[in-house]
C-alpha cells in the first residue's frame, strides 16, 4: 500500500513547482527531521521547496540544513503562490498554521491542473487563485485529516519512521546525513526508546539509520543532553509543585511565565519537562500546566495500558497519542495556596 502512495505522492511532486514544507508550531525533532528527510527526497528530484512554520525555530534547527533565517511565517503562504503544501507531525490545521487554507471541492489534485500558481502569477493574476494541494504526513490518532491527501498512519512511533517508509518505498538512497534527521525524530517521540510508543519497528528501523554510521552518543548529546543550569533549576521548581489529584490518580504540576523568564527556559526545556515527570510510579497521569503569553498549554503523559490520555486531550480541544498528548487554550493561571486555577 505504501508504494502506491509513495507513487501518487512522487507524482503531484514532480508535477509541482513550488513546494511548501510545513513544520508545526514549536517544531520538536519529529517535525524537523520528518520536514528535513523529506526536503532531501525534493532535492533529488530538484523540485523547488520553501521551509515554513507558524512559529520560530528552535536553536538545533540548523542541525538539521534548516536555516531561520529561510525559514517564512506560514502566514506568506498565500502569497507564494506554492502548487503544494506538505504538513510534517500536525495532528490539525491549527497545529500547522494553516487555518485559512480551506480544502474543497475547488482545489482539485496538482495532476489535473493545467497550469501551476507559479505560471499563473507571470500573467498578472492573484498569486494564490488555485489553493495549493496540502498533503498531510503525521501519526497521530487525534489527526482531524485536514489535507486533500492524508498520510497518517498510528502505527507508526513518529512521522519520521512514517517518512522513512515512503523514502523505503520509493527506494531512495538515505545518506548519513538523512538517517540522522529520521533517528532524532525517533528518538525524540519515543523518549529515547523508553516511553510505551517504543515499538518493535522503531528499534528496527533505528537499528538500519544506525549503520549508515551514525554516533548514537553523539545525537543524544547534541538533542536530549542541552540542559543548562537554568533548565535544571526550572525542573528543580516544577518538581516542588508537584501534587497529585488522589481520586483521579493524576499528578499535576505547573510553570508560570515568570517562571520561563527568571530561568531563561527555551520551549526545548519546556516540552522535555513532561517526559521526565512521567516517571513518577503511583500516578496514573501526568500533567503539565503551562503558561505562556495569554496561551495554556497541557501535557499529558501515562504508561498505563488501560488510559488514552489522547481522549483526555480531545476534551479540552487538544489531541494526541493514547500514552502522549496535549492541549492549547486561552487563559492565564491563579495560584491559591495549593490550588490552580485556569482563568
């Protein structure tokens, strides 16, 4: 099944000419890796492609050939006039920053177009008059299929590991250099192989990116061994907070803005804090509350069999894995004595 995919995805990218390459908000290494491999396979083919995300790049983005400085605002997209989108790691729209681009009965498959927003903007006329074909590659359960063409699949542990299927099945050369953007995805979604997403696939699949001569010790140093002194003391913080919700089993903990700003915190340190946390035995869910420009965001984590912290997600218009998720929602926190409020 995937080598037909593969094949109608080549397709419309060889028919395209001008690809857009979408990395979701706050990129981790899933997203950067997936986006990054993939940018490789357009290299190959010498299909043009631009990078972009609704929000900044953290700092190991050059690690993967992906400058900031290159990268645009997903908000440009309609005025670069792209035939294609490609989403990497966004379970919805919002995630990938492209709520004002509305599939439909309109925007028809790139291999039916006669002539390409590229060529339509030498005549004068509006750069984005045919919406460009979004292809969406994730492997989250929650995904709400937001692509014309939706490439998701939850059996894989990462998009990543799902981009190296395509690249597999279109037996394209992966070098040194793009194994390591694939591991790092892998890495990261599965916790260094020690979280329940960890699955028999991805070990075999780490196990081939490694003999193309990758240093297993040097990619966690460069990805899961970063912390400063500042981001230890910020764990040092949330980890007095820590209170657990005895009738539920969920452990709770929380950062402030404040809290970001006096420890110098990057959103790498932030989104780690739950992995780590998610060791605590007699929780049956961990969550994280954080704070940040008028903006909570939830995570939820579990190594329980029997919960799916994903359906909890859903709840507060988030989403996600059965063992990882989160939310997003407007608010700001008050802090009572031992209690927290979202207000």
């Amino acid at each position: 099944m995937m080598e037909s995919l593969a094949q109608e995805i080549l397709a419309k990218l060889q028919l395209a000419r001008n690809v857009g390459i979408v990395f979701h908000r706050h990129p981790d290494a899933d997203s950067l890796g997936a986006g990054a491999a993939f940018a490789a396979l357009l290299d190959f083919y010498q299909v043009p492609y631009r990078y972009f995300c609704p929000t900044g790049l953290p700092e190991t983005a050059p690690i993967f050939g992906i400058d900031p400085r290159e990268t645009s605002n997903t908000k440009e997209i309609e005025e670069e006039g792209l035939d294609m989108v490609c989403t990497f790691d966004a379970a919805d729209s919002k995630m990938a920053g492209l709520e004002f681009l509305e599939k439909g009965a309109n925007n028809e498959s790139i291999s039916n177009l006669r002539i390409s927003n590229s060529e339509i903007r030498k005549f004068g006329f509006p750069s984005q008059l045919v919406p460009p074909f979004i292809v969406n590659f994730d492997h989250h359960a929650t995904n709400t299929n937001f692509g014309n063409l939706n490439v998701v699949d939850v059996g894989c542990a990462s998009t990543t590991e799902l981009v190296y299927h395509l690249l597999s099945a279109l037996r394209f050369p992966i070098s040194s250099r793009v194994a390591v953007f694939l591991l790092a995805g892998i890495l990261h979604d599965t916790d260094y192989f020690l979280n329940p997403a960890t699955s028999a696939s991805s070990l075999s699949i780490a196990g081939e990116l490694l003999r193309r001569g990758i240093s297993l010790s040097s990619l966690r140093a460069i990805f899961f061994e970063r912390r400063g002194i500042g981001s230890l003391q910020l764990i040092g913080e949330v980890l007095g907070r820590l209170r657990k919700n005895e009738r539920y089993g969920i452990a709770i903990t929380y950062i402030r803005d404040e809290d970001i700003k006096r420890y110098g915190a990057s959103q790498e340190d932030l989104d780690g804090i739950a992995n780590i946390l998610n060791v605590v035995g007699d929780a049956k869910v961990m969550c994280v509350i954080k704070e940040e420009a008028g903006i909570i965001k939830g995570s939820f984590r579990t190594t329980r069999e029997d919960i799916n912290v994903g359906r909890l997600a859903e709840f507060f218009g988030g989403g996600g894995h059965r063992k990882a998720s989160g939310f997003r929602i407007h608010g700001a926190l008050q802090i009572e004595g031992n209690s927290v409020r979202v207000i």
